[in-house]
C-alpha cells in the first residue's frame, strides 16, 4: 500500500513531441503529489507538484493530470526538448507534518534532436 | 544559500571497512533525509529526522547501518562493515516545517563503491 508505481521505465521521444510518464498509487491517505527531474550526477530537483482537490496542474510545458477515483496521475511534457533529457521520478507523501516522499522508480527520459 | 552539502562525492573502499557519509542542511530546514539510489531499487528512503531526532528509521537495511543528527547543520550515515552490495549513490535531502509540499532540497550525493 506504501508504493507508487511508475511506468515507463525508460521514453524516447523526438524533439518537440510529447512525453507522458504514468504513476499509480494505493494508499488513499496521500495527498501530495510531486514530480522531480534528475540529471545524471546531480539530485533530484522538484519539478511541479499537485493535490487532489485539482485534476490538472500546468507550469509552462509541464503538466500534472491527477485521476483521483483511479488513484493515477501522469506528468506530461508538451515541445520535448533535447534538454528535458533527465530521468524523473514521481512521489507521494501523506498529511501536513509529515514530510516522507514514497518515490516512483524513475523514468529515464531521451529526447533526440 | 550553498544548498545541501553532501561529502565525499565519491568515496572507493574495500569490503569490511567503516564508511562515514556527511551531509550539511541548508540553515532553517528541519527535517533531513538519507536516500539510497541503486538501478534496481530506485530512490529508497532509509531514514529522516525531524528537529535533529530520528523518527522512521525503517528503511535502513540491517545493523550495519547507523545514522546521526548531533545539531540541526550536521548528519552522518555510517555502514560498518561496508558489503559490496551497499554499492550505491546515497543522497542527502532537507526540508523546512510546513509540510512535503515545500519540497526536497537534494544535495548532490555520495558515489559509494565497495570492493
């Protein structure tokens, strides 16, 4: 019940299409959802996150679509562009106060030129 | 503010010897994090602490594993004796009281490789 499960491991996509990567989730308990971006050799960044009470979070060509009743949410990236390249995990974390992310196992992320 | 500062960033070390990984917080975070990353395992939380005291220990693997926040700019993670299989990328991360949706400050990370 503590998993997020996250699909595809690994997306290629040309410049300027469209990436979608895929998390699902049991616990109904969680109540936020982020997103973050690694480059190889760094940490994890925080890329956008979102709530329940929303279906759609936009910032920039970074999307969140949240699907409450099936328990799924997806991050979709509009223009791909070679430097999106990174591998991003999805996360969910339960309650104020308390700060514990459940990771995703991570999407690797290619966008050819 | 210089971020989450993690060191070494990559330590080398024969299997049965004592690692120590450090990590410094960014000033004002509260809560800190140790996560390890492996290709077949992903990010895996293996403990946090909140105002310096540990409060979920439950993903550190086994006795070997021990971790420290003496004051609120400092934290270890110790393994002794190190295994081969501890072969990894151990991040730091911290955040500040208000809830997750302030986010993870990462640091860079700690390449372990244990011979």
């Amino acid at each position: 019940q503590q998993q997020v499960k996250q699909s595809p491991q690994s997306l290629i996509v040309q410049k300027g299409g469209i990436s979608i990567i895929n998390c699902a989730y049991e616990n109904t308990a969680f109540d936020y959802f982020p997103w973050y971006q690694q480059f190889p050799g760094k940490g994890p960044a925080l890329l956008i996150a979102i709530r329940p009470d929303v279906s759609e979070k936009k910032e920039g060509r970074f999307t969140i679509s949240f699907n409450k009743s099936a328990k799924q949410f997806s991050l979709h990236i509009m223009d791909s562009q070679p430097g999106d390249s990174a591998t991003y995990f999805c996360a969910a974390s339960k309650g104020s106060g308390t700060y514990k992310y459940i990771f995703g196992t991570g999407t690797r992320l290619k966008v050819l030129a | 503010d210089a971020g989450v500062i993690q060191s070494p960033r990559h330590e080398v070390t024969e299997m049965g010897q004592e690692v120590t990984l450090r990590c410094k917080p960014i000033s004002g975070h509260n809560s800190l994090f140790w996560y390890r990353q492996t290709m077949m395992r992903g990010l895996e939380l293996l403990i946090y602490f909140n105002n310096n005291v540990p409060i979920d220990d439950s993903g550190m693997p086994e006795d070997r594993f021990s971790a420290k926040m003496p004051n609120a700019s400092f934290s270890t993670l110790k393994i002794q004796p190190s295994e081969p299989r501890d072969s990894a990328v151990y991040f730091c991360a911290s955040t500040r009281t208000g809830g997750a949706e302030y986010g993870y400050t990462f640091g860079s990370g700690t390449r372990l490789t244990v011979v």
